[in-house]
C-alpha cells in the first residue's frame, strides 16, 4: 500500500489477460491476472470453433478504461470473435491505451511495440489514441489509431483487419456482457468526460466535457449484473457527483415511474438492487451531503472517494480544483456525526508548482484532522498540455521526494489508528480469493486493488463473492485480520 496506484495506473499486470475474459482456459496467465473472469462463464462455451477470428486485447489505465476495454471486448465477442490468450494466437491486437501522465504515455508507448514485435497486427485506441501522430511516428505500421471512448471505431477497425464470422451459435454473449473483473464485483460507468478545468489535468482534451448515460440506461446495466451474480457495483466517471447536469437531470421511465438523471437519485435506485453500491470519484459539491443518510441506513455503502489532491487553500486555487471549502475537514465531521462508519478515500499531490513547505505542513495538519480512512499520493509530474506548466514555483524533485515520504509516513499513522479501533468488531466481509493459506477479502471500507484487505488465515469454507460476518481480531497500517463467525 504504499506505493500509490494513481488514477491512471494500469490495471493489468499483463497485456493479455482479456483471455481470461472470455472464459478460456487460462493456463500461465492464471499466475499473472489471478482475477480476470467473465461474469457468467457457465454461459459461454469453451468449445469454440477453431476457425473464429481470434482478438489479443492489453487494456491499461484506470477502472473508466477498463470499463471501455469489457464494452468493446463484449461487442466483438458478440459478433463471433474469440480472446486470443497469447499473440502468437491473435489475428489482430488491441491497445487500449492510457494518457494521462507522461510515464503513462510511456507505458502505452511501451505496450503497442511490444504488440508490435509480437504481432505485427496492431489497432490503438484510448486516451493517448487522441496522440496519432505520436504513435505512428513511433510506430507507422499501425492499423488504426481511435481516442478515448470510440467504440464502433474500433470494432470497425477490427472487422477491416479481419473480418467477423457469421455464426449465432458463436455470436451468443451473456446478457450482462464480458468483464475483466472477477464476476463478484464491476465497474459501473454512468458518464463520460468532464467538465471541470483543473490545471494540472489534461482529462476533458482527450476524453471531452460530461456526457451523462440516461439513469433508466445505468439502472438496466445494473440490474443485469446484479441478476448474474454481481455483489458490488463501483460505481465510476470522471465526475460522478456532476453527474446528470448535461443532460438538465433529464427523467426516464425505470419500473414504470420516472427516475431522474440525478446523484441521488440515481444512488437511491442503486440501492435498491441488493449489492453493495460503491461510489468513486465523487466531487465534494454541496449535493453530496444528501447520500450521507443513504450511508447510514445501509442503503450504499459507507465509503466515499473523493480527490481532494490538496488543502492548503493556495494550492487548491492554484489546481482550479472545483467544490473547495476551507472547512472541508468540518463539513467531514458532520458526514460522520450523521453515519459513523463513513470511510473516506482520496488522493493528494505533492510538489505542485508554487508549493511552499507552509503548504506542505497545512496539508499534514489537515490529513491529521480530517482522519482520511485511505490517502494516496504522488508527485507532481508536468503532464504535456497541463497549464499547470506554466505556473512559477517548480519544486525540485528531491524535495517532491522528500514530501511524498513525510506525506506517507503520516498517513500510516492515521490509518494505523483508525483501524487499531476495529478490533473487536463484528464486521461484513466480501471474499475476494482463496488459497491455501486461507481466505482474503475486503469490508465495507476498502475498495478492490487500491484499498486493504481482510485476511480470514486458515479458512477454507468460503469461496469468491461470499459475504461473511467475522471478527477482527488484528489490525496493522493498512489491513485487518479476522476470523469467521
């Protein structure tokens, strides 16, 4: 946990692991994308026909990415094609790749010449797609390069390259559609874009202003996966507390009455469906007050993620960041006088430009008081077309250094604290793997792959989704450990 995973980091461990995906056998993937799975594998047959056209997919970048790479992989999975679980196996690549910091463009770089050496047969897509002539001044044999969000580009690239199968025999998908994620848990995507202008953020250039999804089109998502065994949705966009304003919070009919495009609305209807709701990257706006209740009746869960990146007031005038208060830390306390249990996550920059130590020290006074449940950090990096680069004041790396170190340091200490007080306890535990050393899982608290773990050592009666009860028995910095009840 202490190397922070920011909000662009890649998801994959490996490029291939879409195989998994698909409900083929994953042979020595298994080792390096242990989780990936489709949702209802028990519907797709294993026994594909050798001659279906075959897809290798590498999808970096964050969860919002990730949703993009099962909607494209559902789409061509639908038309006959299979995931290929090696390139050596593929007709045809796809990157989907990540843009937001340049070590991310890097990376990407990185995947499509490795799909290049491999394959030879390459279509790009993605965030740093928005790049082209970049990526094909790198690599000029390319077939295709689409940006971000550009489905039917790439499944028209796709078909150029090598064209579908007419089978329905092979067409045939899970309702739900195929994810990357284990089937106990996905991502739930209910817009696109953003309409904030931070300055260090490059986000609304390569993936456009806010687009909300229709509420009635989010709730049918969710139900479908709910109904094929999904046990918490996280729900994810660029700005989910902005969500509906483009669309004027527009009503569609949803069980016969109308629901309108709105945060609350929408988490209320979510709340009904009987999985663990999740929300992610939730902007502090006044309207977030209102799904504190929510929280505390035990309608969604009683987690927050929200991206302060700062609190020193000169900082955050500096960033443009949107919704800040000065009294973020009180308004804080009375979210927990209203819902106790309420956990907050969020992610923070060191060094901005401009960052004086003054800053700095406010920023771990702030963390301290405002006992943030899961801090990430990372330092500041001059991402090409941020016009935080022109801002005066660059911090010198060492000291970026320097201050994430101190930043962590603190934050270990609140989170050992905070989790010192759940021993004891008889808390829900979602189960996420098991092996021979036992189970491990998460509680309502932590979200999967950037938060802690519950460790159930030695239990074996349990199996991935299961939601138990135990009682925490140890807490360290960042995990708990329990036994079933």
């Amino acid at each position: 946990m202490d190397a922070y995973k920011p909000p662009c980091a890649p998801v994959c461990k490996w490029r291939d692991c879409a195989a998994l995906c698909a409900g083929l056998e994953a042979q020595p993937m298994t080792k390096i994308f242990p989780n990936a799975s489709s949702h209802a594998d028990a519907g797709i047959s294993r026994e594909l026909k050798t001659s279906a056209p075959k897809v290798g997919f590498v999808s970096l970048g964050c969860p919002k990415a990730l949703v993009d790479s099962e909607r494209i992989i559902t789409q061509l999975r639908s038309e006959g094609y299979s995931i290929a679980p090696d390139y050596d196996g593929a007709d045809v690549v796809v990157v989907n790749t990540c843009g937001f910091l340049d070590s991310a463009k890097r990376e990407s770089l990185e995947a499509i010449g490795e799909a290049m050496a491999a394959n030879g047969r390459v279509i790009v897509t993605g965030c740093f797609g928005v790049e082209e002539n970049r990526i094909r001044d790198a690599y000029p044999g390319v077939l295709a390069v689409t940006g971000p969000h550009q489905y039917e580009q790439v499944v028209t690239a796709v078909h150029d390259a090598v064209p579908p199968l007419h089978d329905p025999f092979v067409d045939l998908v899970p309702p739900e559609g195929l994810h990357l994620t284990p089937r106990h848990y996905a991502y739930l995507k209910i817009s696109e874009g953003c309409n904030n202008r931070c300055s260090f953020c490059i986000i609304p250039s390569l993936r456009g202003d806010l687009v909300s999804r229709p509420a009635n089109h989010v709730m049918a998502e969710a139900e479908r996966l709910v109904k094929a065994g999904v046990k918490e949705l996280l729900v994810i966009s660029q700005d989910t507390s902005a969500y509906g304003l483009d669309i004027k919070y527009a009503q569609s009919q949803w069980k016969g009455a109308p629901l309108a495009a709105r945060f609350l609305d929408l988490t209320r209807a979510l709340g009904d469906l009987g999985a663990w709701v999740r929300l992610h990257y939730v902007y502090p706006y006044p309207h977030v007050d209102d799904v504190i209740p929510l929280m505390a009746e035990g309608k969604i869960l009683p987690y927050l993620d929200i991206p302060f990146q700062h609190a020193s007031p000169n900082v955050l005038k500096a960033m443009r960041r949107p919704a800040h208060q000065e009294k973020t830390a009180e308004r804080i306390r009375r979210w927990r006088d209203i819902c106790p249990d309420l956990a907050i996550r969020s992610t923070f920059i060191v060094g901005f430009p401009g960052e004086t130590e003054e800053d700095f020290a406010f920023l771990l006074q702030w963390l301290e008081e405002a006992k943030i449940n899961r801090a990430g950090c990372f330092k500041y990096e001059a991402v090409a077309g941020a016009k935080a680069n022109a801002l005066p004041g660059a911090v010198p790396e060492e000291v970026k250094e320097e201050r994430w170190h101190r930043f962590m340091e603190a934050q270990r200490k609140v989170s050992a604290t905070l989790l010192a007080k759940k021993i004891g306890r008889t808390i829900d535990v979602i189960i996420d793997e098991v092996d021979e050393d036992g189970a491990a899982g998460r509680s309502r608290w932590d979200a999967p792959e950037i938060d802690g773990s519950v460790f159930l050592d030695g239990d074996h009666g349990v199996k991935p989704g299961d939601i138990v009860q135990a009682q925490v028995t140890q807490a360290d910095e960042y995990d708990l450990e329990a036994e079933r009840l």
